[in-house]
C-alpha cells in the first residue's frame, strides 16, 4: 500500500489521530526553526559577536561572549542541547501517531517509540538541571548572565515526571502485547 494510501485511510478510520498528528507535526517544526536559529545564531556570532546580543527572541549573550568565549559556548550548547532533545519527543509522538493502529494498537515497535520519548524525557530533565544550575554558577561569579527565558532552562521536574509516567505507560503497552497474543492464539 503505498504512502498516499495510507494517509487517505488513516484519516478515513482515524480522523482524531490525525488531526492530534498535524497538532505534533506543528509543535515539532517549531522547535527545529529554534534549534536552528539557535544554531545558526550562535555559528555566526563567532564571526560577528554582535549578533549575540539578540541571539533569539531576544536572548542577550553578548555580555557572557565577551566575558569568556569558552562559558558562552558553554550556556549555548546547554541550550541548542534542549531544544533539540525536545525536538526528538515530538519526532517520536509523530512516528507514534502515524504507526498506531487502533484494531491492534499493542505492538513492539509502539512500546519502543514510547521507550524512546521516556529516554529522552529523562535527558531533557537531567540537562535543564544542570543547564539551570550552571546559570546559577555563572551568576555568583559576576559573568554578566541575563536572567535566561523560561522555555531555555526551565521544566526540569517536569519533565523528570514526565519521563517517570512515559515509562509506566511503556510497560502497560508491553503488558497489553503479552495479552494481545494470548488472545490471537485462543481464538
């Protein structure tokens, strides 16, 4: 069956889906035009330093970038790290979305997307806490920090409780693959 065709059937038989799918397409694109303008933004203020001073929507750096280049390459990559990582969830939830079948949504490879969004939930956790901390650190020692936008280094816990409840959810759909098969086999 080819692509197209697949398309035109899932929205036939799973409209609810695929109307969630565009909502996650939307999110995803998002967070890569940040991540890239965060990338792009901070390649070339190497080149150009001023451009640090609106790195993205409004992110000063340039302070931090004339300070010490090594802490500003530091904070950046902190944040590109998160962005990107936030882009992967929704890259998976895309990929869920898109391969679930509701007739028999328990299936391996579902389990493992789902793995995959606790995984990187985990990571998106872990470094906003150290990224926050390390914000921190700077500002005690005097680096001229602006206080940096909540969508940079913020929701960490969250999302460590996120990665917590993703998991659980991974094992129900494993739980339900056992029990799928078991009844494939009695009937």
């Amino acid at each position: 069956m080819s692509i197209k065709n697949q398309w035109k059937e899932k929205w036939a038989n799973q409209p609810g889906f695929m109307v969630i799918t565009v909502v996650i397409w939307s999110i995803f694109i998002g967070l890569c035009i940040k991540a890239g303008g965060l990338i792009f933004n901070t390649t070339y203020s190497f080149f150009n330093p001023l451009v640090a001073k609106n790195l993205y929507e409004g992110l000063d750096l340039y302070g931090l970038l004339k300070e010490n280049y090594w802490h500003y390459l530091g904070a950046v990559s902190f944040m590109i790290t998160i962005q990107v990582l936030k882009a992967f969830i929704f890259l998976f939830m895309i990929k869920i979305f898109l391969t679930i079948n509701l007739n028999q949504p328990f299936s391996q490879s579902i389990v493992s997307l789902i793995k995959q969004i606790s995984y990187v939930s985990l990571q998106v956790g872990i470094i906003t806490i150290f990224s926050s901390q390390y914000f921190k650190w700077l500002a005690k020692r005097d680096f001229d920090v602006p206080p940096v936008s909540a969508s940079y280094v913020s929701g960490a816990f969250e999302y460590l409780f996120m990665a917590a409840l993703i998991y659980a959810l991974a094992q129900v759909f494993k739980k339900g693959i056992e029990i799928q098969s078991e009844n494939e086999l009695t009937v």
